[in-house]
C-alpha cells in the first residue's frame, strides 16, 4: 500500500538539514500508536537472524534551494512525502495520526492538506519500469584480517549488487508469504545513468544509488519492491521505488 502526503507550512519557508533521513524516520515514528512503533522499531519482522521494518519513504520533493552556508535545504510552499508498506496497519494508522494532529519536522510545525492513496500496480504482465524516488543500496559487511568489520558499498554495475537487491526482496516475500514459498525468478536491469548519494544518518555514511531499473518476473516480487523497497535500509528512507509510468513530479532533487 502507497499513499502521498502533502504538508503545508504556515511559513513561506522552513529550512531542513541537507540529510534528513533520520528526522523524517522519527516523524514516523512519533506519528505511530505507541504499541505499533515500539513493534516496528523494537521487534519488527524476522527471518532467521536478519530483521525487516517493512516499511519505506521517498525523499522530499517540492520546490526548494540548496543552503550552501548552512547546508540547510530551504523548501518553498507544499512539501510531498510518499510512504509505503504491505504491512497495511502501519499505512492507517500513521494516516489516521497525522490527518488529526499534523506533524513536527524539527521545530517547524505542518498540517497535511492532502493525504491521496496510490493505486496499486497492475503487475500481471510481469514487467515494470521503476525510477528511484530515494538511494537504493547494497552492501556487504566484511572482517578485516586485523580484526574489526568494515562495509563495501556495491554499484548498479557489478553483479553482486543485482544479486543482494534480489536476495533481499525474496527474504522480504517469505516473511509476507511464509518461509516454505517459493517464487518464480526476477530479473532487475539497470537503466541508464545512475547517480551516487552519500547521506550521513546519526553519523554513519551511507551510500546508494538513483536511477531507473526494470524489474522482470514474478508478480509477488515486484510488488514488495513497491510496497517494501529496493535493497537495504528502507526504513531510513532509501530504495523507494516508482513506476514510470506513473506521473510525479518533484523539483527538489537529493544532494
């Protein structure tokens, strides 16, 4: 389930830090009954040893102006925040939340002044066109022969990187659709030019990558893409992915 947010400041303007992943990750929760987030932040959905939030959000998009000197980005006018989740309880409830007492991004108080739901795609063709509306990424955590572990990021190019965002949504539909399912194979193909992000989240560097791919087979699979994300770290809001045939449009590009 997907569903955009449009907040509307009583400002003309409301400035933001550059890497805001975090803040927006902690509106969330904030906006949750205070059982739902303590299950999603605290236990949330296992396989084996790995965890999944099941939830993930696009970067902010509206007319904006990067900051330099304060590495602040100033947004003008309506801000829009897409969100979504096969986990239907998180999609009503947060709605449910923000609709009746709006929301903080900082010290910046905002009311939602629309709430749409997405349609869902139609994926019975098996094929289809997604853009990312937030960094997708893949990694790999290694020891070092001294001792001590160390993250290697991967890039659209290398084959390791298609194999992970695969691995990765098939562990998400077991937890959907139990452990014992199997599914068809999926084909992600890379599209075009792809852009490196590194976004700093509470000190850590992360680093994914925007850009367009196509995703190929089973149904099931390419609607968790959607619904759950593309790679790791989803719940940070990255791997947030959009057909491309839909029409969005958004003038605040991440930096």
């Amino acid at each position: 389930m997907r569903i955009s947010l449009t907040f509307q400041s009583e400002k003309p303007y409301i400035d933001l830090p550059i890497n805001y992943n975090y803040l927006i990750q902690s509106v969330i929760y904030r906006n949750l009954a205070s059982e739902l987030a303590t299950f999603l932040h605290e236990e949330s959905f296992h396989l084996g040893k790995r965890k999944f939030t099941l939830f993930v959000f696009s970067r902010l998009m509206g007319q904006s102006q990067f900051l330099r000197e304060c590495k602040k980005i100033r947004f003008f006018g309506p801000i829009r925040l897409l969100l979504a989740s096969p986990f239907e309880p998180f999609i009503r409830g947060i709605s449910q939340i923000i609709l009746k007492e709006g929301i903080y991004f900082g010290e910046e108080k905002l009311q939602v002044t629309k709430l749409e739901v997405i349609p869902k795609v139609h994926t019975e063709q098996e094929t289809v066109q997604v853009m990312t509306l937030s960094p997708v990424i893949a990694y790999s955590t290694l020891l070092k022969p001294e001792g001590g572990k160390y993250t290697l990021y991967f890039t659209p190019k290398e084959g390791d990187y298609i194999r992970i965002l695969t691995e990765n949504l098939i562990r998400k539909g077991k937890i959907l659709y139990g452990e014992e399912t199997s599914f068809n194979s999926l084909q992600i193909r890379p599209v075009g030019r792809f852009k490196q992000e590194v976004v700093l989240y509470k000190g850590t560097v992360l680093k994914g990558h925007s850009g367009g791919f196509i995703l190929e087979g089973d149904p099931r699979l390419i609607d968790i893409a959607l619904d759950a994300g593309l790679g790791s770290k989803n719940s940070m809001g990255f791997g947030f992915v959009y057909p491309r045939a839909e029409k969005i449009s958004s003038t605040h590009q991440w930096r």
